[in-house]
C-alpha cells in the first residue's frame, strides 16, 4: 500500500527464471515415450548411411554434425551417384523447409537469450520436441522454467538418436549387403512423407513429383530430383488454389458466404 | 565422391541444419510467415521426399519402369503406406516393410 510501487515507471517487471528443476524433469517425462521411436529411427539411418557406401568415420561425422535423419536419407542416394554438392545441399534444404514453419513457432518463446544459445537450441529441435514444447506452453508468454522444460525433451532426444544411429554405422556394416537393409531407409522416408500430406493438394503434388522424378531420372546432375520438386510443389498450390476457388463459388451461389 | 568431397557435403548438410532450424531463433522476435509461403513451406518437403524415393521404388535395376509384380520393393512399399495410414507408427512400419520385402524376395525370386 506505499502508493508508488517499489520500481520506477517504465522497467519492465522481473522475468521469471528460465531454469526449474520440477520442469525439467517434467519435459523428461513428457518426452520418454518417444525416446524409443527417435532410437529407432537413428538406428535405420545409421544402417543406411554405411549401406550406401560412406566409411564409419563419415557416417559418424555425418550423424553428430548434421542430426537431421530425413535430410540425411535423402543426401544418400544423391551422394551415391556423384551429384553436385550444390544438389545435395539444395535437396538437404528443401526437405528441412518443414523446420522453417516450426522455428518461427518456438523462436520467440526465447528471443531473451543471448545469441550462440538460441542457435543451439534451434540446432537441436527436430518435430518431436517443437510438437510436445508448444502443447505444454502454447503462449508467448514469459514463464517459470521454460528452457528447462525445452532442455528435458532436447537432451534425451538428441542422446537417444545419437545412440541408435551409432548403433546403427556399426550394425549396418556387419550386415551383408543381400538383406537390403538400406530399403529400410526409403520406408523410413515413407514414414515421413505420408503425414506431411495432408490434403488433397499435397496428395497431387506428391504424385506429380513421383511421376517427374522418375520421367527426369536420366537428367545430369540428379537435376531430375530438384525438377520434380518444383513441378509437384507448383502442382500442389494449383490445386490448393483451384479447390479454394471452387469452393468460394460454391458458397457465393448457395446465397452468401458465412454459413459452410 | 572423393573423400574430401563427401567431408564438404556433410559440411553442406549441417549448414542446411543451421539454415532452417536455427535462422528464426537468431532473428528472435515473432514473424508470422504469409499463408502462401507456409503453404510452400508445407508442399515442398512431402515432395522432395516422394522425388527420392519414387525412383528406388518405380525404377528396375536397369534403370527402366518396372510397375509389374516382379518389382518386390513397389509392392512391400504399397503395403508399408497402408500398414502406416493403419497404425500410424513408423518403427512397426519399417518393420512389417522389411519382413514383407524379405518374404517377397527369399519366396518368389
């Protein structure tokens, strides 16, 4: 009841602290059910890498410095035929675009911390992480233990892919090549792919670029590749547009655009 | 590739890391991305990923279109996206995959 208050006007109240113990272990636990299934993953990675011809050394180089399976997948086949670097970096590129939409996401939950920090944690946040910190702190918002709570889901996961993929190098160079373990990378890709589409319009651009990367195989350079995205992309936001199009006539004629 | 040249791709591929997951925590503050972008953002890596794999399951081993019953990998692929629309879980999709993709090779080749 002094009145004034204890601060001068204009200083911004005390942000709450970053670390919290309790929340740390709480991410921890929210992120134990996937640790499994980001092993796994690693491990076919890693049986992939060496299966597609790169030397333990690399693929371990490869699995610490680049912690992206699906942009590493998709590098292998391309590394395998000799492509361009400047292919295999733009491939690399587009099949992580996913991140971009994620990272603007959870960026500004931590826009106060200095600078090599924040381009850790970016490094290091695939899906999972993004998907289970954003259901735990929708909001913007300054709250208690936040990098806590971001660190439990990034540490173990990061360990447990890490172990997997390493388990993997080794195993995959122990397993002879007629088992064609390295089929299980596509079927991982699978896995990857058929959820990001999610419309009717992914569905078309996914089959267009199918088609076209196929058509294109014999291109120089595994230019095809990149030829194929572009053609289904564009297909794909054709059809977006087409449909949305559609759809605004329809309800312009039925009398009226706010009810569906 | 050379072996220094695959040491310059997996250089390329960690900067494509840094790239896209790093490069909004960097600029910091909120940024709402355009409907039109995030749409491009979203339809570009399902196709990318159908681009690389769509040659290893459509293509022979010459090179040529296989989409007969011959083509082992065409067909435990069409059956893993099933198994996967079913379960929606990528360990026992790779899995079943494997296990159909062997069964079709060791029983008919």
């Amino acid at each position: 009841m002094t009145g004034t208050g204890d601060q001068p006007p204009g200083v911004p109240p005390a942000r709450p602290d970053d670390e919290d113990e309790a929340l740390w272990r709480e991410g921890v636990k929210a992120g134990i059910p996937t640790l499994f299934g980001i092993g796994a993953w690693g491990l076919v990675v890693g049986v992939a890498m060496v299966k597609s011809g790169l030397t333990i050394v690399q693929a371990l180089g490869m699995t610490l410095l680049v912690f992206g399976g699906s942009a590493q997948l998709a590098s292998l086949p391309l590394i395998a035929a000799g492509a361009p670097i400047w292919v295999v970096f733009a491939t690399a590129l587009v099949v992580n675009l996913r991140f971009v939409i994620f990272s603007a996401l959870l960026a500004p939950h931590f826009a106060h911390l200095p600078a090599l920090k924040r381009f850790l944690l970016g490094y290091t946040a695939g899906d999972m992480t993004v998907a289970l910190f954003l259901q735990r702190f929708p909001s913007e918002e300054p709250a208690r233990g936040k990098v806590s709570y971001l660190k439990g889901l990034l540490i173990p996961n990061w360990t447990s892919w890490q172990v997997g993929s390493i388990a993997g190098v080794f195993l995959g160079s122990a397993v002879p090549p007629e088992w064609g373990l390295g089929f299980a990378g596509t079927l991982a890709i699978l896995c990857i792919m058929v959820p990001l589409t999610v419309n009717k319009a992914a569905l078309c651009g996914v089959l267009v670029a199918a088609a076209t990367a196929v058509l294109a195989y014999e291109l120089p350079y595994k230019l095809g590749l990149l030829a194929a995205v572009l053609v289904g992309m564009l297909a794909a936001m054709f059809v977006e547009e087409t449909l949305e199009k559609y759809n605004i006539g329809k309800r312009a004629k039925s009398g009226g655009g706010e009810h569906d | 590739m050379t072996e220094w040249e695959i040491w310059v791709t997996i250089g390329a591929l960690a900067v494509a890391t840094a790239a896209t997951r790093s490069s909004f925590w960097l600029i910091g503050h909120h940024i709402t991305i355009p409907k039109r972008v995030q749409e491009m953002l979203r339809f570009a890596p399902a196709c990318a990923l159908a681009a690389i794999i769509a040659p290893d399951l459509l293509l022979g081993a010459g090179g040529q279109l296989s989409l007969s019953g011959q083509n082992f990998k065409l067909i435990a692929g069409l059956a893993a996206i099933a198994y996967y629309l079913f379960r929606r879980n990528m360990l026992e999709t790779i899995i079943f995959g494997m296990l159909f993709f062997t069964v079709l090779r060791l029983s008919l080749a």
